[in-house]
C-alpha cells in the first residue's frame, strides 16, 4: 500500500475514498473501508494524524498507533492512504477546500463514510455537501453498539474479549521492547519489557492470554506488585520462543484475562502462579 502524506503525491487515477480517522479500524469501521473497496476503483483511505479530538482540547487514548492503522488498512487490501496531518490550521479549512484538495482534485469519484460523517471548519461540511459536488456518495450506517469509545470502556474494565468482538480482531498493546530488572528470567519465565507508546489506551492491570510474533504468550499488564513496583509495565512472556527481542517493536494480541495481579506469599508461590497462568495461556483460544 502507498502511503501519502498530501493529494498531491499520488499518480492520476479514478479513486473511491474511505475517509476517517478510523481509530482501532474496528468491524463499524470495516464496513465504511468495505464500501471504498467495492467500488472497483482504485481504493484510497483518507485519514488524520494525530487523532483531532487531541489536537481540538478533548484528549483521546488510542486503540491503534498510526504504523499499526496503516498495516490494518493495508491488510484489507487498500491501494494507498493518504495521511492528513490535522493540527489546528488544518483545523481552519473549510469543507469546500479540503473536498476540493483531497478528493476532487485527486481524482475521487465515489467516497465512503459513516452517515454522520462531518467536515472542514467548525464540522461545517457533511455527505450532502460532497454529493452536490458531484461526488458519488456512499453514505454507511453506524453499526449499532459499536464505536471506539465502547471500546476503549471494555479495554479499560479488562473485558479484551468483549473488544475483541467489536474490532473483529484481538485487541493489541504495541511498543518497543526495552530492557527491564531481569527478574523473569532470574524466574525461569525471561520476559520482553514493551514500552507502550504514550498515546495507546493499555487496558486494565491483569494477567493475560495472548500471543506475539505468531507465539502464544502470557502478559503481565501492571506494576508487579510482589515487588513492590509503582511504575506500570507491559511484559510478555513467549511461549516456546528463543531469541533477542531487544529494540524491536513487538505488537502483542490480548485474548483473554486470566487474574488479577497480586502479590504472593514467596517467590515459590509466585513461580507456580505464573507455570499455571502459562498452562491456561497453552489452552486459551483467541476471542474471535
């Protein structure tokens, strides 16, 4: 998939637009992204980098980074996305000037959204707009009970399978991994430390099944508690891997929470702990 950062970057063709931030690309949005790519046209997204609701004082925790979106988008078969950089100048456009920059004169001629799509300065422009410019407008349903801030509640109670339902896929926590106190090593479990990006939502503190790099893992989500920690860290143990994960970015699936974090009595009891988490991390099946 090309990835464009202005209209301008991309060679003459007939285009059908998706356009969106489409955060988590979760199944509601699947169905604007199926709309684009039924067209039969060559397949462009439109979408913002960062979020607007950060940039526009609302604040917002991401489901996906920008990498982790474009890969998703790309995964469902898109040509090119085209990434609009919204800070608040782009703010100021009026909807007639980003249609006719970003669409228009990039050659679209059918464009997807959600039926409650809004635009261009002050949310001023909407599908009908875009129609009465000649474009041909396929205006998708919002799919009932389904939205990245439903999401995101779920991932903050823990509920990863209940997310999962939405986002038609596991939902994931992403970062590089860095290098931590050693201790699961030093416990016959040798973690990989991520280091979240700042701006990803990291669901609720547990322990987890999932899986990373096509291996299944068991995921510590919190501040180990049994000893004493305070600062909040993601580490997963793979199941049946040997290798150097340092400096790589690891995205990592979360299937299902197994338990709270907690803290033990001793480190034997901590020890079979963990050898049962993993045994229930062997079983576990993905959420969806």
């Amino acid at each position: 998939m090309r990835v464009a950062r202005s209209p301008e970057e991309l060679e003459p063709a007939r285009r059908a637009a998706a356009i969106g931030t489409f955060d988590g690309v979760h199944l509601g949005h699947r169905q604007v992204l199926g709309a684009a790519l039924g067209a039969g046209l060559t397949s462009t997204v439109v979408t913002f980098d960062p979020h607007p609701r950060s940039v526009l004082g609302g604040g917002v925790e991401l489901l996906t980074t920008l990498e982790r979106r474009l890969e998703l988008l790309e995964e469902l078969g898109f040509d090119e996305a085209v990434v609009v950089q919204f800070d608040l100048e782009f703010a100021q456009t009026p909807p007639e000037a980003f249609a006719e920059r970003y669409l228009l004169a990039a050659g679209v001629e059918v464009v997807a959204a959600g039926a409650t799509f809004r635009f261009g300065h002050r949310r001023a422009g909407d599908l009908a707009l875009l129609e009465g410019l000649g474009l041909d407008v396929r205006a998708v349903p919002l799919l009932e009970g389904v939205s990245s801030t439903a999401i995101r509640e779920l991932l903050r109670a823990g509920d990863v399978v209940g997310a999962a339902r939405m986002l038609g896929r596991p939902p994931e926590v992403e970062g590089a991994v860095v290098g931590g106190d050693a201790r699961g090593e030093t416990l016959g479990f040798p973690t990989a430390n991520v280091r979240a990006d700042p701006a990803l939502l990291v669901p609720a503190h547990g322990i987890y099944a999932g899986a990373a790099l096509g291996k299944r893992a068991a995921i510590s989500i919190g501040v180990n508690p049994h000893y004493g920690g305070r600062e909040r860290r993601v580490e997963a143990f793979l199941l049946d891997f040997d290798g150097d994960l340092y400096g790589r970015r690891l995205v990592v699936e979360l299937w299902r929470r197994l338990r709270d974090e907690r803290a033990f009595e001793d480190e034997a009891a901590l020890v079979a702990q963990i050898a049962r988490d993993v045994e229930q991390t062997r079983t576990a099946d993905p959420p969806v």
